[in-house]
C-alpha cells in the first residue's frame, strides 16, 4: 500500500475518533476533518476510489489488514458496525463540506436509512459511499442487541490504556492524547448509562493492589459525580483527565516512604508533601494536549478548602471546583480501598471521618452533594439489619443518606425489596460486611 493511501486512511479513522468526542462545531472537529480531507485528496489523486472495511471486527484496506490499529480505535469498529457499516467507499471529487457532512451524520443519525445513497446524495453527499461486505457471513442476530457489556472487561482494558499514559508521563514519553481521551469517553459513556453497574466494578476493583487502580478509581468517581452535579459531557471527561493524573508526581517518590508503615520522618514528609509540585511541573510538558486542568488539579488537590493544606500559597483564595471534587474522590477512594498496608474502612466511619473535615479539608456543599449522591452505605454493599437478616444496597434515599433501599439475601423473605427509610426506626442497617471476610459468602446471591 503506497504511503499516501496509509496516510490517507489513518487520518480518515483519527477524524472519526475526533468526532466521537467533539461536535462539529467545535475547533478540533474542524480541524481534524481538515486534515483528514487533505490526506484523502492526496490519496484519490493515484486512485479513483477508497475502500475501507470491517472484517471480522479488524480494519482492512484491499488484502491488507490493521490489527495493531483495529486493536486502538475499537470502539469507533463497534460504532460502525452497529450502524450496519461494514465498507466505506470513498470517490474521487470528494469534497471537504461533503466529508464533514458524513462524519456529522455518522455521529448524530442511528437511522441507518440516512445512510443509503440517496439519503446522502440528498444531504449534498455524493461521493461518499456506505454499506455492508457482501462477502461477509451477516449474523441474522442484531450485534446491538446480542452484545451483553462485560464491565469488568471495559474496566480492565480502560485500566490498561490509562496505565499506558501514565506511565507515559513518568518516562516523559510522548503522550497519545487521542486515546486517552476515547478511553475516558468509553469510560464515562458506561457511567452515564449504567452507572451502577459500572460502579459496581469500581468498588469489587478497590481491592485491586494495582499501581494505578487508585487513581483510576478516583478518576471514575469524579466523573460520576461530576455529571451528578449537572456538569456537560466534555467538562465531565475534563475533571475525568485531571482527577487520573491527580497524584502522577507521587509515583515520583519512593514507594518505600509513601508505603511505610511507620510515623514518617520530617524529611519524608517534605518529600510526600513536595508531590503536587514535582506533579505540576511534569504535567506543564503536557499541557498542549492535555489542557491546564489537570495540572491545576495536581497543583491544588492538597490544598484544602481552607487552605491549611499544602503547598503554602498565601494569594489564593479557593480551590479550582474541579480540584475540590478530585479531593473529596480521592479521599474517600483511599479510605474505601485495601492496600498491603491498611485494611479499608467501613463505610459508616468514612462517612464520620470525612465529616470531620467538612468546612476545612472539604466544601461543605459539595461533601453534601457527594453522599447524596453516592450514600453513606453505597449500593452492592452488604449490610446486617437490625433483625438479623443480611442484605444488599440496591438504591440510595438522597434525602435519607443513612437508610437506603435494600434486598434481603439471608433470612427470611429472601429477595424482597425494603426502603429502609420507611420502617425506621425498628428496621435498620447494624453493621457492614466485608466482602473479603464475613460477606464473602453472600457474594453469589447478589
């Protein structure tokens, strides 16, 4: 394949990623498509017309196929095929309004009539083509509604690109800022539609020693909480991007000194306390691609509410909103979370700890808004009530954050559904169980 047709096909496929995280509108959008017009003219000047197929889930142009790429932009593949895409074909005479025009459609239509021929030589678009393989064996079964989402694979592999990109930073490596971005797109895509369920994963996950779980987790929550409190979808994955590279200059210091177990010396605590710093200016290399709030983020996450933390400012006046929700995630991320040195808290006396620093360490109105949103006795949490029986979390009372809607799983009455807010106060949660101790055994009856 010549280098102009690669060239070609790649920047076609970086515009269609673009698109998943920008309106056409937007600057970023345009230019991408720009990009992607200018490589496909130079690529038509040598061939009449561009074919690019889904073959068995991997990107194919003529014999060749794009496993390492395909692997890359996923999401974008099962975008497609579950718009019936299975080629496009793209025609000498393309023009730039034509193909934004395409990409716009590809993005906001799941009409898969706007996408015949006529359809889109009636929207001005004439030289651009879509359809299926017809060599490829078509399931009779719809993709969309056959496909089941494994959260824990969306977990898993998100877990592993955003490992990538931190580890990209450490090393002062270049940064794929595009993939980072649909990783944390993918991401709060599940939160804003099963979010629970997501959740769910997030907590299972806290006890995950991985390096970077903690980070991640933060970042999951930050997210969630954060469209919560009604914020668009580009600030969310924004706070998202920040919240990830929180504590990046962390990872700088030894691990021996933030693991150990015993009272850090003065000097090791400067060293720890010197993190948002070292973070900051590791974060500036990047702040082309990444933007100011992540370093912003790792600058102040530390500092308080009212500014008793570190590092000592004497001109600021109050925290960016998005360091202050970073902060109350992080926090209660750390306390939720087993590690080889600590056990985790139950959840009762992270929300009593927590507490104690309300109007200091946190804002008082958005700590509120955070246990509103996520509880006191967050749901998949396994409880002991007040008559013996065991149950699950299943969903929150906002306006009654201590008693929950529940699910017997042990006891009388299994299976029945409780909102604990009306049976107080001879019904209620006693005690927490630890899904790694005591509630171990009522993990299969969930």
């Amino acid at each position: 394949m010549s280098e102009n047709v690669q060239h070609a096909f790649k920047e076609l496929i970086f515009c269609l990623q673009t698109s998943r995280l920008y309106p056409s509108w937007h600057p970023e959008f345009k230019k991408a498509v720009d990009k992607a017009y200018a490589a496909l003219a130079g690529a038509l000047k040598d061939k009449g017309e561009l074919v690019i197929g889904i073959v068995g889930g991997e990107l194919a142009f003529e014999k060749e196929i794009f496993f390492d790429l395909s692997l890359r932009v996923k999401p974008m593949i099962e975008q497609l095929k579950e718009k019936g895409i299975e080629r496009i074909s793209i025609f000498a005479g393309l023009t730039c309004e034509e193909l934004n025009k395409f990409i716009t459609i590809i993005n906001t239509e799941d009409d898969p009539s706007l996408l015949t021929r006529e359809s889109m030589a009636q929207a001005g678009i004439k030289n651009i083509s879509v359809g299926k393989i017809k060599t490829t064996l078509a399931s009779s079964i719809s993709q969309k509604a056959a496909k089941a989402i494994d959260y824990l694979g969306i977990y898993d592999e998100s877990l592993d690109k955003v490992t990538g990109s931190l580890e990209n930073v450490l090393n002062a490596q270049t940064l794929d800022h595009l993939t980072l971005q649909l990783t944390m797109k993918t991401v709060m895509d599940n939160l804003l539609g099963r979010h629970q369920d997501f959740l769910n994963v997030t907590a299972v996950k806290r006890y995950d020693l991985t390096t970077f779980a903690h980070l991640f987790n933060t970042s999951i929550l930050s997210m969630y909480f954060s469209t919560r409190m009604g914020f668009n979808q580009e600030a969310v994955r924004e706070i998202g991007v920040a919240a990830l590279f929180h504590d990046i200059g962390k990872l700088y210091i030894s691990r021996k000194i933030i693991r150990k177990p015993d009272k850090l010396t003065a000097d090791e605590f400067d060293k720890v306390k010197n993190h948002v710093i070292l973070g900051a200016e590791l974060l500036l290399k990047y702040v082309d691609g990444l933007g100011e709030l992540p370093l912003v983020v790792c600058f102040e996450h530390h500092l308080k509410y009212d500014l008793s933390g570190y590092p000592k400012i004497s001109f600021y006046d109050r925290p960016h909103i998005a360091s202050m929700i970073v902060a109350i995630c992080d926090v209660y991320d750390a306390l939720s979370s087993r590690r080889s040195y600590k056990n985790d808290y139950p959840p009762l006396l992270i929300y009593e700890i927590m507490n104690k620093d309300r109007g200091k360490g946190f804002h008082p109105g958005l700590l509120d808004k955070f246990f509103q949103t996520i509880g006191v006795w967050p749901q998949g949490t396994f409880v002991g009530l007040s008559d013996s029986r065991i149950a699950v979390v299943t969903e929150e009372n906002e306006d009654d954050i201590f008693s929950p809607k529940v699910k017997i799983i042990s006891g009388e009455e299994p299976g029945k559904v409780i909102d604990l807010k009306d049976t107080k106060p001879t019904l209620k949660i006693e005690r927490y169980l630890n899904p790694l101790t005591e509630g171990k055994e009522y993990l299969g009856k969930v």
